[in-house]
C-alpha cells in the first residue's frame, strides 16, 4: 500500500521537479517517478512515508502552477471495500465517527492510522463495494468542524479472491499497534470511553491547573488528547473541586497524571506540606463491583499498585450526588497505575450494564428510564432523546415479593442495617426482609413496595448485589423468582383463554411465568403471579403483566356498579 498517484499534474513536470520537491519536504520514496500526461506514480519505501506525502503535499503543494493531488495508488480490481478517511477532527469522538459511518453501511473494521499530522487518520473497511462506494461520494470533501474530510481508496488485497464480504455484522475490530502520537481519535480503546474520568482536586491548585489565560489546561488537553471541564463554579467555598475529563482510557490515565504532577510542583513551590491522595468520583452504581465480595479486587489493586485505597460511605450520598469518593494514596507513579485499574473496573461494569439496557430497555413500556439515575448523565441512550414524561401509572404504588438466597441477606441488609437503608433511599423504595419461614428456609422473602421506577432500581441494585457477591457462579447469569399479587377476578386475564396470554409473555419475556391452579384468594381477593427469570426477564414480565391489570383497572371503572338503575333513554 506504498504506491502513490499523484494527480492534477501540469505537462510541463518532470521527474527533476518531483526529486526536488520530495526532497524539500524530506519525504523518501524507493523508486523513480514515472511521470505521464495529468499525472505520475511513484513507490516509497513504507507506509509511514506514503501517509507523510500524502498529509504534506496533497491539495497543499503547487507544481508550476497546480495543487497536486496526492493519494494510494489503487488498481481498478481492488478498489473494493476499504478506504482511507484523513483530515478528521483532532477531538472528533469515536462514537460520532461510528455512527456516521453506518449510514452508510455495515462498517467490519475501522483501525486508525499512525501520522505526524494534526488530524486524524483512519481506515475502513465495509461489508460490499456498492456500501464503500457510497461512503467515498458522501464523505469525500464533506465538511465537518470546519475540516474538510478526504476520503480515497485503498487496495483491497481480499477483493480478487473473496469478493465483497456477506456478513453485514456492524463492528469495528482494531488492529495494528496503537496510535501514540494522534491528536484526536487516539487508539481505539477496547471499552469504549463513555465513561469520563472524574477527579476532586484542592481548590488552592485549580488556578496552577488552569495556567496564566488558560495556557496549561490547552497544553494538557493538546498533549493528552482530551477534553477537560473544571467545574470551578460548583460547590461556592468548598475545598474542593471536581474536574471531568473525556477521552479515550489512556488519555484520560495521562491528563490525570499530569494534573497529579502540577499540584505537587505548585505544593512545593508554595511549601504546602499535606499530603496530596488522588481523589477518583465514581457512580455508586459501580462501586460494589469494584470492591468486590470481601474487598477483594479492591485489596488486590493495592496490592498491585503499592496504594492504599479508602472509598466514602454509603452516608454520604444524596439524591442530587450519586458518587462515591475513591481515594487514592502512593507516589504519582503508583496512584496512576491504581487510577487505571480503578478505571477499568468502572468502566467494565459499565458496558456491561448498558449493553443490558440498551438491549432491553426499548421492551420495557411503563418505565421512564431517562429518570432512573443508574448511569451517569450523558450516557448514550440516557440523554435529552428520551421521555421526560412520566408514562401512565408511574407513580402507582406496586408491591413486589422477591426471593433471594438465605444466605445473601447479611449482604442486603449490610453493616448496622447500612446497605439496605442506602438502597431504599437510592430507589425511592420501601425494602424489607421477611422473617424466615422455618429454621432451615434456602430462601428468605424481599418486600419491594413502590412505583415502577422504584422496582426497576431496588431489583437491578438486588439482582447485582448477589453477582457482586458471588452467590452466583462467574459465568451464571442471577436468576430470581418474584411474585406478585393480582386480584383474583384479573387472574384469568393473565392466562389467557387456553393459556395463550400467559405463553405469550413467556415467549416475550424470557422469563418463566405461572399462575399456579387452586389458589385460595386471601383477605384481599387476590391471588399470586409467580415470575422466574434474569433480571430484565422478570423487569419485562412485571411490566406487561402491570399493562394487563391496568387494562382491567380501566374496563371496572367503565362498568356501571352492580346494582345501578340502568341510564334513562335518551330524549328525541
């Protein structure tokens, strides 16, 4: 892939003048130019010089009087699938870069490239021809954040052989070494960083942080690849002050190193003599996995890194402030290689758990999830799109019975009552552990009371807290039976005539769904719905057996009393 064009070429060029301009700009080629009429050809010796002719000559460099236009050379039977996007956007991010590249098709592979460039460049490769050749017209020349976009072929080794490939899978599988030196992009992570990096700091050194007119906070961003927010307004006369910083895993891990080393130069050249921990926020959401059962991946990073590692209580979260405060104690080198395994931990559980949602979350009606507040603001799929708008019976109060392992209730009920107490609050819910029934019970009863949302959170949070804590294996997915009451006269509405509604919502669900025969109704007229399943199985089940119920709720209230004089006819 180290043959170039070189297009746009006036008749009067000559080898001699190409030698001459090559050489000014200190780009190597292996081989002569083979100069014809309107255009030229020539070999470099790798890739990287390739890349550097095309970045420093193309519709940059004139030749008696015409912009050269500099590209791979491309044989007509591998212009295929692939193709070189330069000139993107130093901090485009990569999720706006996916998204633009599907519409054009189902993306295999998108690798970015290593260049001394300002801009990012990378290489694509789509599922079929017709897909790649759509992406080249659109994207060519396309203005994006005021960069031009520049898109060629480049060959396609696989087209003679394989032809266009059939699987449409929509991913993007990174290869070759990662980028070091580029100024957007950055090295594809493994994770996506969706998650931010987010850092208290001593009020005292924000000013060092932020340097005279802004001049370090620019270099650090510059450096790093990043986006930095310091949050200087929030919390008036506090000690402290949070700063978010958006970027790829490594370019977060190397702006929080510098920050790190700027206040200790600033301790010392104001003899501030109190030690300096690293201070890491994070969702309480993800701080049970990143303990781990018994402290263990926590005392393990501790290990690792040579830090001593403390966490905030459960106490001193709010409603209005999800996040716990990890703080970090060591050197710089050692606090920076915690913060990266800090990190990690985070941001596994995080794709893990909005893989779940986005996967299910669009099957779960009845729930406003935008208000749920189990992933940070921001997050995709969590944003401005969705629903600010309560959906029917949001605020109705349900009761939901849960199962859990008898065992599994000291880690619900937690210290002195600590954990389950903090999870009410979280979700807005009532949660209570039902005495045992006999002395050798396997599972003890959960009492859940409270709207939807409360039952989405306070299960999740359940249904977590038992992965966390190892009560289930490490590649056994938490299954739960849950029960719920309906009245009895509603029961057959839940079967179904023959038990097709109650099938069916098997079929949707996922989950097990049985309205066990001969119930005797209790004080209240109402008999159990017994659900089994995953969490979103049952989340899913719970919804849709609520639909039917409310359905039910609806046609009573349209039913005139028993009893009631019949309406008088009409007058004509």
């Amino acid at each position: 892939m180290n043959k170039l064009y070189i297009g746009n070429v006036s008749a009067e060029a000559s080898e001699e003048d190409f030698e001459t301009i090559f050489e000014q700009w200190k780009i190597p080629h292996s081989g002569p130019f083979l100069v014809k009429t309107g255009y030229a050809f020539v070999d470099c010796p790798d890739e990287k010089a390739a890349m550097k002719a095309i970045d420093v000559l193309s519709g940059k460099v004139e030749l008696h009087g015409k912009l050269l236009e500099v590209e791979h050379s491309v044989p007509k039977r591998q212009r295929s699938c692939k193709l070189q996007i330069r000139n993107i956007p130093p901090h485009m991010q990569w999720e706006v870069l996916d998204s633009m590249l599907a519409q054009y098709g189902a993306v295999e592979s998108c690798e970015q490239v290593n260049t001394d460039t300002d801009t990012a460049v990378v290489n694509v490769r789509y599922a079929a021809k017709d897909q790649a050749r759509l992406a080249m017209e659109k994207l060519n020349g396309s203005m994006m954040e005021n960069y031009a976009l520049k898109v060629s072929y480049i060959p396609d080794e696989t087209a003679a052989s394989e032809g266009p490939s059939a699987s449409g899978r929509r991913g993007f599988n990174t290869r070759g070494p990662p980028r070091s030196s580029s100024p957007g992009l950055g090295a594809r992570p493994k994770v996506q960083s969706d998650i931010p990096l987010r850092m208290l700091v001593p009020t005292q050194f924000v000013g060092a942080i932020i340097g005279k007119e802004g001049a370090t906070i620019r270099n650090i961003t510059k450096q790093t690849h990043s986006k930095i927010d310091i949050h200087r307004k929030e919390n008036a006369g506090a000690a402290e002050k949070p700063i978010t910083i958006h970027s790829t895993p490594e370019g977060c891990s190397n702006a929080c190193r510098t920050i790190m080393e700027i206040m200790q130069k600033e301790a010392l050249d104001t003899k501030f003599t109190e030690e300096i921990p690293l201070k890491v926020l994070a969702h309480n959401n993800f701080v049970g996995r990143l303990i781990g059962k018994e402290g263990r991946n926590l005392k393990k990073i501790e290990q690792d890194t040579g830090t001593k590692i403390t966490i905030s209580p459960l106490q001193d979260l709010t409603l209005y402030n999800p996040e716990r405060t990890i703080t970090v104690k060591g050197s710089i080198e050692a606090c920076s290689r915690a913060e990266e395994e800090v990190m990690k931990k985070i941001r596994e559980s995080y794709e893990s758990d909005m893989a779940a949602m986005n996967l299910q979350s669009n099957l779960i009606p009845g729930l406003n999830l935008n208000a749920l507040g189990l992933f940070p603001s921001g997050a995709p799929g969590m944003g401005p799109s969705m629903s600010n708008v309560p959906p029917p019976g949001a605020h109705e109060s349900e009761t939901v019975h849960l199962f859990i392992p008898a065992l599994a209730v000291g880690a619900i009920i937690g210290k002195q009552g600590q954990h389950i107490k903090q999870l009410s609050h979280f979700a807005g819910a009532s949660i209570k552990i039902a005495p045992a029934e006999g002395m050798d019970a396997k599972q003890r009863m959960v009492i859940i009371v409270g709207p939807p949302e409360a039952q989405f959170k306070a299960q999740c949070r359940i249904f977590g807290k038992l992965k966390e804590e190892n009560f289930f294996g490490p590649k056994e997915e938490v299954k739960l039976e849950a029960h719920i009451k309906v009245p009895s006269f509603a029961a057959g509405r839940v079967i179904g005539k023959g038990g097709k509604t109650v099938n069916e919502l098997q079929n949707l669900t996922c989950a097990e769904v049985v309205v066990p025969r001969d119930q005797t109704p209790d004080e209240n007229d109402q008999v159990i719905v017994k659900i089994s399943g995953h969490f979103f199985a049952c989340q899913l089940a719970q919804r849709k057996i609520q639909e039917i119920l409310a359905q039910v709720r609806r046609q009573q209230q349209t039913k005139p009393p028993a009893g009631a004089p019949a309406p008088l006819p009409r007058r004509k």
